[in-house]
C-alpha cells in the first residue's frame, strides 16, 4: 500500500516498482530486458552511477533497488548506507562481480537484503527481487557458503561486554533461531503455526533490538552473542 500526493491510500500489491542502477550500458539494457520477465514490475527508473540512483529513489521511493557495486560518484554500499538512513521501507539486492568477503559483509552490515554474482540467471533476478519485496533473502549459493563459513568460524570474544543484553521475547527468540537457520518467513510461519505477517512483524522487531539493518547481519550477531546455536 502506498499513500499519493493526495493522501490517498492505493493498492500497489501488484505492483513492484523498482530502481536499477549500473554503470555499464550494456548491462543495464540487460536488466531492462530481465524485468520484462515480471509483468508485475513497475522500473521508475534506471540509474548510472551510485549518486544518480540516490537522487532518484529519495525523489520517488521504489519497493526494491537493485544495484551494482563498483560505480562512478557513489558505489553500491555507500548508495545503500545513505539510502537506508532515509527510506527504510526500501529492500536493496546487490547484483555485482565483487564477491570478497569484506565487500560481501559490508553490504549486509549496510542493509542489504540479497546479493547476487552478475553470472546469476535472469530468473535468479526475478526472485531475488520478488523475495526482496517480501523482506526475505535471495544469495548466489557461493556468497551463501561464505556466509556460512563465517558461522563456522565464530570463536568466544574475549572483549565481549557479558552486561550486553537483546530483550526479546519466547516468540522473537524462536523466529530468530529459524532465521538464523536461512528460512524464509513463509517457512517459518509454517513451522509455528502463525500468519506470514506476523513472522514479518517479529522480524522487523528482532532486527531493532540487535540493531543491525538485516536479516543475515542479525543472524551472525545472534550467534556471537550466543542467543543462537551455531548453524
């Protein structure tokens, strides 16, 4: 739902209105043609670099931005960053070549919720973008191993203050176990007999007690901090 200039309240579920933002011509004509692929997408608009898709999105926010990394004036992280500050409704999926772990943490510790490898299919783009406007997660299967072998290789910190608590309830801890398991919300609810929003509701109030931006930088954090088991 999505309120007009004139305060009106209109039905926009079959629509999703995205922002596409890459630097190279080629590849954006590319997505453009990907997106024919979901007759339920709006494009509000394709972007150049990082500056131009801010610019735009604050303008008229879409539901899902999908943008690269490396780009002229602003990359993809920094766009998120200040993006997410301003218009938190938005899901922002990463469709780029860079899949080194620092790039890849940092893209979720700016609130991305998907991150794809540009030698993705279109199809993983259409889902990507459908899961995202739900709130859920869409990884390329490498970026998801590094994710998962960054679960493996977290280790007791010393420097850890044990007077750091999260207050969440019996409810939240059990989603954010499943969560931290990579379920979907539709899973989830499932699993616990409760309404799809509901599960989506949880989440979004898991994500401000640990404050962080998504779904997988809360998972990692639930695990250091010990309120999960490892995966």
């Amino acid at each position: 739902m999505r309120t007009g200039g004139d305060g009106i309240v209109r039905d926009m579920a079959q629509k999703i209105r995205v922002v596409v933002v890459d630097d190279e011509a080629p590849y954006r004509s590319a997505l453009q043609k990907t997106l024919t692929l979901m007759p339920e997408c709006e494009v509000l608009g394709i972007a150049r670099d990082g500056q131009e898709a801010l610019d735009m999105c604050l303008a008229d926010p879409p539901d899902v931005l999908l943008t690269d990394i490396n780009m002229p004036r602003m990359n993809g992280v920094e766009l998120t960053r200040r993006l997410l500050k301003q218009e938190k409704g938005i899901a922002v999926v990463i469709l780029t070549v860079q899949e080194d772990d620092d790039t890849v943490y940092e893209a979720f510790r700016a609130g991305a919720l998907g991150y794809l490898l540009k030698t993705s299919t279109p199809q993983d783009v259409v889902d990507a973008i459908r899961l995202a406007v739900k709130g859920e997660a869409k990884i390329t299967p490498k970026i998801a191993a590094k994710v998962i072998e960054d679960f493996r290789r977290v280790e007791d910190d010393e420097n850890t203050d044990d007077s750091e608590l999260y207050v969440l309830s019996e409810r939240e801890g059990e989603i954010l176990e499943y969560v931290a398991q990579g379920l979907r919300n539709k899973d989830i609810a499932s699993k616990l007999c409760i309404a799809e929003k509901t599960v989506k509701n949880h989440v979004s109030n898991i994500l401000k007690a640990l404050q962080v931006n998504s779904r997988t930088e809360a998972a990692m954090k639930a695990v250091k901090a010990k309120l999960v088991e490892k995966p």
